[in-house]
C-alpha cells in the first residue's frame, strides 16, 4: 500500500499519520507492506521513520526507492511476459501512485478508478507567501517537460480516464524553452481525446487575456483562482499581489471570456495583524464575486515561515468565528450559481454508473471538479461508468445537484 502524504498544514499533516496507521494495520494483516511518500516525509523522514518503525518504506519526492521496490516486488511474482514488461509494470504502478490514480489516500478501502487523472504541469513553487511551506518542502519552481506530460497524459487515458485534470503550485506560468506555453501544450493535450481537460491553482496575477482564450479554447469553463483575501493590507503581509478591486475586475474578464464559468476559490482568515474590518472587507467583496465554491482556511502557523512568527497573531477562537462568517457568505454567494443551472441541459460525466436500465448514478458537471466540490445525482438511462450523458438539472442540494438524463 502507498501512502502519498502532504505536510502542508497541520491538519494534513495529522490526516497523514492517520492514514500511514490505517495503511499498516489494513496490509499487515494480509501480509502485504507500506510505503509512505510524498511531502511530510520529504520534511519530517527523521522523526516519522524513528515514531512509526511498522512501515516498510520511506519515500519523500525521489520516487527511486519505490519504483525499485515496486520492480523487486514483480520480480517475485513474476506474471506473463519478460522482465522488461515487470520493470514497465513497476514503473507504470508508480506514475499511477504519483497522479493519485490508485493511491491510499485517506482510505484503505479499494476504490472504483477515478475517470479523472490528475497530470503534473510543474513542481514547486517561486513565490513566497509568508504562510506557506510548499516552496520549503518542494522548493523552486520547476516545469515538467512536455514530452512527459503527455505520455502521463496519454498513459492515464489507456487506463480508462476521461477527464485530465492539469496541476502544479502556479499552472499558469508553465512553458517549455523552445517548445511553447500553455496554448500548445492544451491544444496536443485535447488530440488524444480527453472528454475534458481542467486547469487548477491559477493564481490571479498569471491570468491573463491570453490564458483565458487558452481555457475557452480547450479547456472547461472552471477557473480555480486562489484569492486568500480582498484586504490590501492583508494580502501585502501575506506577500501576494492585488486586491479587491483588481480582483473584481479580473472576475469580470474570466466571465466575458467564459460565459457561466465557475469560479472557485480559497480564502484564509485570522492571518496576523487582520481585523474585524478587513474580514468586513473580505465578505462584502465574496458578496460582489460570486464564487461558485471557496475554501475557507483558518491561518495555521507553520515553522519556518515568516507569518508564524509575526505579530498580531489572532486568537484561534476568533478565526473560528470569522471563518464561519465568511463561509455563510460563500455559501450565499454560491447558491445563486448552482441555482442557475436548474432548467438547463448539460453534459455530465459519470463517475459511479450503474448496469440497471433505470438507475441512479453519480457524476459531475464541467463546472464542478473532482474531489473537492460538489457532485451531480444522475437519474436515467445507460449511466455507465465514463459516459459523457445529456441531463438537465432539476434540483440544487447544497453544493450538489441533481439531473435526469435528457433522452
Ligand atoms: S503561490 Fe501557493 S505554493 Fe506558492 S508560496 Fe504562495 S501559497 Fe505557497
């Protein structure tokens, strides 16, 4: 079992430990091992490998390790074919661990392959927000060529994904020396024939004219525009650029370039030196902006940054209550969204299908991306897993929805 674990903020950090010990107790008992990978262990090898000894093996961002345990492992279980197909298993298993295809995750349960395969456009990240491990633990922005985003590519839809889900900590930015930026490489990403291609983590000073006639030309209406805040104040101390206005204006070009697009976003209170009025600022500007869906983060100190030191540090128990302000204001703001739809006939992809004629299934719209929003309830006919059906949107339930098929 592969854990792929993050050490973002705290709470990532505890739901990772959590599932390394649901991994070791689940694989043991049937004999099989786990490897931990991924970002914690990148930072904190020293301390995980001397509490947790149960687990097998210890990866951070060098996949080494595991692609070679991996290729052990199917040299003693050889199957059909020679030794170059077991090192092209062992190696095919660890790019699918790596997209998040068949990772443990949080669960040790086996799961139905997601129709959706996340491909990696960079690593790591040049900025500096003042909050942010990522740059720490990943270090300086590196793009991965093109050459291997489209084999990953490629390789995720042999493997039955419809949906390629393009990420990294600053996607816009991505270009090949001599090769070409993102209309290229969206536009060769659409010849294999991917049912939708979605672009995550742009953020809001790498959007511009250009990328948004990239998006309307080959990809979903779905902008994912890390905000944080619409303070200026607050968003100089946290390092990043803009402000509510600017932003408003960069909302209204998004929206004439994609018509209906859902805009997600994340936002953080109880940053040091925020006050009651900046989070005034911040609801009233969520009220203007209409997010389809935001995040809404309480500010977690992490070591090694300049934020968790600095002064004017807030209370947790008042960025508990500014959090749940702002998120009543999302969740205002995005029901007039999802609202919209009702009445209208649109293309969803089914996720979890069913084999009965009349049945129920679950899938999701163009404007509402895997694991982190809401999902569409599919009732009609020939939902099998991977469609792309016609449905018209009957309901709003939350940030669901639920359609019927059209025909
Ligand atoms: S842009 Fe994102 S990854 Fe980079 S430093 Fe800021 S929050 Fe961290």
């Amino acid at each position: 079992m592969i854990v792929n674990t993050c050490g973002f903020i705290d709470a990532a950090k505890e739901e990772s430990i959590a599932a390394i010990l649901d991994a070791v107790t689940a694989a043991h008992a049937r004999g099989a091992r786990v490897a931990a990978v991924g970002c914690l262990v990148e930072r904190y090898r020293g301390e995980l490998a001397a509490e947790l000894p149960e687990v097998d093996l210890w990866a951070g961002l060098d996949w080494g390790p595991l692609v070679g345990a991996l290729a052990a492992e199917a040299r003693t279980t050889p199957a059909a074919g020679d030794r170059s197909g077991v090192e092209a298993r062992a190696t095919k298993s660890a790019a699918r661990a790596r997209t998040g295809a068949d990772a443990a995750g949080s669960s040790a349960a086996r799961r139905v392959r997601p129709v959706h395969a996340y491909v990696k456009l960079s690593d790591g990240c040049d900025r500096r927000c003042a909050y942010c491990a990522i740059p720490l633990i990943k270090g300086v922005y590196a793009a991965v060529p093109p050459t291997e985003i489209l084999r990953e590519a490629e390789a995720a839809l042999g493997c039955g994904a419809r949906e390629l889900v393009l990420v990294g900590q600053d996607t816009s930015r991505w270009e090949w020396p001599g090769w070409g930026g993102l209309a290229r490489l969206l536009a060769e990403l659409e010849a294999l024939g991917p049912v939708w291609i979605r672009l995550l983590y742009l953020q809001p000073d790498g959007v511009d004219e250009a990328l948004l006639e990239t998006l309307a030309a080959h990809a979903v209406p779905y902008v994912d525009l890390p905000l944080q805040h619409a303070a200026r104040g607050v968003l100089q101390r946290m390092g990043r650029a803009g402000d509510g206005e600017a932003y408003l204006r960069l909302l209204a070009a998004i929206r004439r370039a994609l018509p209906g697009a859902a805009v997600r976003s994340t936002f953080m209170v109880g940053f040091p030196g925020e006050t009651e009025a900046d989070v005034d600022e911040l609801v009233d500007f969520i009220v203007e902006a209409r997010p389809a869906v935001a995040g809404v983060f309480t500010f977690d100190p992490q070591e090694g940054t300049p934020a968790a030191s600095m002064a004017g540090q807030v209370p947790a128990a008042v960025a508990e209550d500014r959090a749940a302000r702002v998120t009543a204001a999302i969740d205002d703001a995005a029901a007039g969204y999802w609202d919209g739809l009702i009445g209208r006939e649109l293309d969803v992809l089914v996720e979890q299908g069913t084999r009965r004629p009349d049945g129920e299934a679950v899938g999701r719209l163009a404007v509402q991306a895997p694991d982190v929003d809401g999902r569409t309830l599919l009732t009609g006919r020939r939902l099998r897993r991977g469609r792309l059906v016609r449905a018209r949107v009957v309901a709003r339930l939350g940030y669901d929805v639920a359609a019927t098929t059209a025909d």
